[in-house]
C-alpha cells in the first residue's frame, strides 16, 4: 500500500480573465521509502499540485475543487487548517522553490528552525536551539552554533538551502516535499544538495516528492517519474520504463533537451513552441501545437490513459 494515494487532484484559480486549471484530474501514488519525481516546464503544473496536498495554496482565488490526498487512509483535504497544522513540518515538509525568500529575514536561522521543532516536540526553547544546531551540523554547514545565530541574509545561496533542508527535516517527516531545490545553485553545490536529501531519505526512510524542470536531476535521483503538462498527467511510471522506453511525445522532447557527454560535436535539441496560457488552452491535447506526430482527433478530443503495465500515458498514438 503507498504512503500517499493521490486521486483526481483538480486545484483552480478564478482570475479575471477566467478560471486556471492549474492542476486537473492529476492522480499518482508515492511509495514508503521511495522518490517520486515531478517534471514539466515552468506553468505544468508541478508545484501548485503539492501545494494543494496541504492546502498552502492561496484561497481564494484558489481553490481545491475536487479529488483525494489520502495519506495512510486519511484524506488530507478534508482536514481543518487546525488539523493540517499538526501535519505539515511533521509528517509532510517542504522545502521551498526559492531559499533566498523563503526564510523569514527577520529571525535567525536557529529560532525558525527551532520554532518548528517547538510546535511538534515537547521540547523547551534551549532544548529545540539545541536541535536545531545539530540539523544545522547534519547539513554540513560549517560552524553551524554561529550560523544558527545568523540572519538569513547573513548566509550564502547554499547555505540557506542547507537550512531549508535543516528545517525541513527537523522533525523527521514521513515525506519531504522538494520544490526545485537546485534552482539558482552552482552544478558542484546542487549535486551537495542531492546528495544531502538523499542520505536524509536513508537515514530516516522519508519518502520524496522531487519537483523539478531538470530531466538530467530527475535521472539521478528518482524511482519513478510523473510528467505533467499544463496541469495534467501526460506519462507516469518507473524511472527506467519512462526513460528508456518514452511513450508521450512531450516526453521524448524532454528527453532530447539533455545535454549528452557521448564527446563530438552535437546540436542542442529543442522543443518548438511554448506552453499554452492556461485559460485558452488548445482543444483536445494540449499538446497537440506542438507535436511532430499529431492526428487530427488529437485537436479534437482529450486523450484518454493507456496503461502499460504500471507506466501509463496519455496519447492518442495508443489509444
């Protein structure tokens, strides 16, 4: 039985110009122990899905209009925000897209990481400092007992993403939300990032839902891989099945943008075209302006999700 069962997830945002469907029908499920990779361009999708897990999203003009988000039998979105505060930094954590705001720069480092370690423990204020210098130590931040007593902007793009990390793992989640967390770093300091979360993922068998644009990161670090595009699901499945054997051309594009180190010389592949504006979507596949293989009931109906063992797409090409 997976740790996290989602169903029919739909979030929308009601704007002036219209309604978003910003995530639409989107279900996956995450295994204990396990890395769930979410990929897609900027606008897919990717992160207002794990928002809405636990309805950190702004309502209104969001709003969480249908499907399940059950995690061991209980349906997070169907919980009081009183309830779900007991949920979030304890059993389901996050670390945010952007660490160099997302650290409130009024506050040291260490009080808003013990801050969160206060709210789950039963610990007192020295107590959780004391905690939180050990997750700083656990991160690899040099003289960490300092660096807790620093201000965010006191600390280096790759410090504070250790802190996030730091932060985030405080209280030891079930699962760790992980929203582009190499975005904005240099390569050598997003593989430490990787790597950090990936020892926390063993240490304590947290399971990882990793967003990112970045085919080469999903490659790496996943087990399985979900694929959105323009809020839906356009290919899920294990990590190699995908990978290997792409069904969706949104995929197979995906794919081909990876930069290869085969030596010689090679011309960057790129996808024609740009993602659609949410509220005039392309009838049928959204991704039909853009597909070399196209059929004529791609631009007339949405495709529906053909099953391959346990990897599914959404394609006209096999329905």
């Amino acid at each position: 039985m997976p740790l996290l069962s989602v169903r029919d997830l739909k979030t929308y945002f009601n704007v002036f110009m219209g309604t978003v469907k910003a995530v639409d029908g989107v279900s996956f499920d995450l295994e204990r122990g396990k890395t769930l990779g979410i990929v897609g361009e900027s606008g897919s999708g990717k992160t207002v899905s794990c928002l809405s897990l636990v309805k950190l999203i702004a309502m209104p003009p969001g709003e969480i209009v249908g499907g399940q988000a059950l995690l061991d039998g209980e349906d997070l979105l169907t919980l009081s925000e009183k309830e779900l505060r007991k949920v979030r930094g304890r059993k389901i954590s996050m670390i945010f897209q952007e660490p160099m705001t997302a650290l409130n720069p009024l506050f040291t480092v260490g009080d808003q990481i013990a801050e969160t370690i206060r709210l789950h423990q039963k610990v007192n204020k020295k107590e959780a400092f004391e905690k939180a210098v050990e997750m700083l130590t656990a991160v690899s931040i040099p003289a960490p007992r300092n660096r807790a007593l620093s201000y965010p902007h006191q600390l280096s793009g790759g410090m504070k993403q250790r802190a996030m990390i730091a932060l985030a793992m405080s209280c030891h989640p079930q699962i760790l939300i992980a929203d582009e967390p190499s975005t904005a770093l240099d390569v050598t300091v997003q593989a430490q990032i990787l790597l950090l979360i990936d020892e926390f993922k063993k240490k304590y068998g947290t399971s990882v839902i990793l967003v990112t644009h970045n085919m080469g990161v999903i490659t790496s670090t996943a087990d399985d891989v979900m694929v959105m595009y323009v809020g839906k699901m356009v290919e899920r499945g294990n990590i190699y099945e995908v990978f290997n054997n792409p069904k969706h051309p949104y995929t197979v594009g995906l794919l081909e943008c990876i930069l290869k180190s085969t030596g010689g010389k090679h011309a960057l592949k790129t996808m024609p075209g740009f993602i659609p504006n949410p509220i005039n979507k392309p009838k049928g596949c959204a991704f039909n302006p853009r597909c070399s293989r196209r059929m004529s009931i791609c631009m007339a109906e949405e495709p529906p999700v053909v099953e391959f063992g346990k990897h599914v797409a959404a394609c006209w090409l096999y329905a």
